[in-house]
C-alpha cells in the first residue's frame, strides 16, 4: 500500500506535479498532493458549498508551527472551488506535514454532511496539533526534570574540586549519571511534593554495583513551574563557572549536555524556575530492593524491562539528607 509520503515523493520525481493527485474525499470534496514552484509539498483540502469567495489567497486564523495555512478559490476538476491549503515552511517540518496529512486523510472522511466548514478543518488540525504538543511537552517535562536533577548534584553535593566534567556520564548514557573512583551516583528525580516516592528504574543494570566500587542513589523531590523559588538559567550559570567545564572540552560538554536536554536560554516560562522540596541519598547494596540480572530467568523474549521502586520505605539505605561533599577523584 502506498503511504502518503511515498505519493508526494514520486510528485517529486515528475515535471507536472504542480497538477496534483488525489489523496483522500470527504464530504466537502477532495484532497490533493501537489509540489509548489519551489519544490515543497503543498496538501490542498476542497472544502465545497462553504461560502468563501475572496478573489485572494486569504492567511487562516489557525497557527501551526512551522506550517502556513490558508484559503484560496482553485480549479478542482471541471469547477471553481474553495479550499484549503497547508505547506510546510521549511524541509526541517516534511515529516511532521506528511502526518498531519495522514491524518486528514483519515480523519476528514469521519465529519458528518453538516460540518463541511473550514472550521471544522481546522477543529481537526488544531486537535492534532494539541495532542503532539502534550506529548512533546511531557517528554521535554522528564527531560528538563532530569537534567535538573543532574545539575544540582553538581551543585550540591558533589565536591567541585573533586570532579572531572568526563565524569558526569548521565547525557552520554554511562552506566550512572557520576562515574567517581570509588563509587557512582545515579540521579532519580520526583516531580510531585506529595505521594509515595517513587523512581522509575530504566533497566536491570542502573542498579547494578560495579565491582569494586560502592552505588549511591541520590533522590530530588522537585516541581518546575514559572513561580518557582529558584531560577533554572541561574542555576545553569553557576556551574557552567565549575572547574570542571573552564576548559573548551568541559564547556562543549556541558554545552551538548544542556542541548540534548532540550535546555536553552529562553526556557518555557513553565521550566523556568524549579521548588526544590526534598533530597536524600541513599547507598545501594545488595540487599536493597532491586531487580539483578541473577534473579531474572535467561530468556531473550525479556528486554527493555523497567521498574519502580518506593524509596519511601528504603529508610534504611539512607546515608544522609545533608548535602555534602561526594570527592568523586577519591
């Protein structure tokens, strides 16, 4: 079955493609694939019997990112018509145009005879674009709470003249977030003031102690809102000063660090300032509530596992609630 992407990719590959092929119907006519004078894909939706008879192109109200929308009399078939038509601004957004355009194509022929209205085009892409902005928001939410939690480690409890930028391997995916000498650190951060404390566990091997070494667990309760009582771009000032990052390599490596986080100078007014309600540190050993590779049956069908564990009834794992000095050189 030929996908929509591959539709306009063999527009792409045909001088006529400014002609169009059709896509989808629905009540208020047809849709139809076409390549701009520019070479970008251009979705063009007939919206017939809606009483639109502007002599010009004419901006929709909806405001998608990276798209533009608007209104505009063309020759569909034999007849005059108006529709609506979506481009991508740049190539950078092709991928997230060919699904919406999916969508549409699947969506549209659902709206019932009385609904053959822009507005009810533009219900369906604003709909659409809602439920991707939820989605992305609380991916970024884990990513920016994460980061934070990594960085008031650095902040707070690690010894800054005892520590190497190579040994924050949290955004590089390292065994733990701190990899010291002696002993690592892994970063577990609650984004809730209240309820039990749990952390997700992102593989059997996060709580795995390396030989020779001890494991410590050092837990945040924080909330990221604009009223916060601390300033996340202030935070990230004070330890880009570190020692550890003064140096062009430390300084790309916080750099690429903060980046891949989705962290940048002008946060969402919503991570913008963080509440920091409780810290813990607690030392894994072997009797700690955990999943090991030994006690999980040799079975390749397994994989990807995750698990939480409530550190609110870990109390005897907890070392201390007192940020100090972790010498992670020692």
């Amino acid at each position: 079955m030929t996908t929509v992407q591959e539709i306009w990719q063999e527009l792409f590959d045909q001088d006529n493609a400014a002609a169009g092929r059709p896509i989808g119907r629905w009540r208020g006519g047809i849709l139809v694939a076409s390549v701009s004078a520019a070479n970008t894909p251009e979705l063009v939706i007939q919206v017939a019997g809606w009483d639109f008879d502007s002599p010009r192109a004419v901006q929709s109200q909806l405001r998608l990112n990276g798209f533009d929308i608007w209104y505009q009399i063309l020759q569909v078939g034999h007849n005059q018509s108006p529709c609506m038509v979506l481009k991508p601004r740049s190539a950078d957004v092709n991928e997230m145009f060919f699904a919406l355009a999916s969508h549409l194509v699947t969506a549209l022929p659902e709206v019932d005879t009385a609904s053959v209205t822009a507005d009810a085009v533009e219900a369906i892409i604003q709909e659409w674009a809602n439920f991707w902005k939820r989605l992305r928001e609380g991916a970024d939410r884990k990513k920016i709470l994460g980061l934070l939690g990594e960085l008031l480690a650095m902040d707070r409890w690690i010894d800054k003249g005892e520590f190497e930028f190579s040994q924050w391997q949290g955004p590089k995916g390292g065994p733990h977030d701190f990899c010291g000498h002696s002993f690592d650190i892994e970063v577990k951060v609650a984004g809730s003031r209240t309820g039990p404390l749990k952390h997700e566990i992102s593989s059997i091997h996060q709580l795995e102690i390396q030989e020779g070494k001890r494991l410590f667990v050092l837990s945040f309760r924080l909330g990221l809102s604009k009223t916060g009582a601390y300033s996340f771009n202030e935070l990230v000032a004070r330890v880009s000063q570190f020692d550890a990052f003064s140096s062009a390599d430390g300084a790309t490596w916080l750099n690429e660090a903060l980046r891949d986080a989705g962290y940048g100078s002008e946060l969402d007014a919503e991570f913008s300032r963080y509440d920091l309600w409780e810290e813990c540190l607690y030392e894994v050993r072997d009797d700690f509530p955990r999943l090991v590779r030994d006690v999980l049956p040799s079975d390749s069908r397994l994989f990807d596992i995750k698990y939480s564990v409530n550190f609110g009834g870990c109390n005897e794992f907890v070392v201390t609630s007192e940020p100090s000095g972790l010498a992670l050189l020692s």
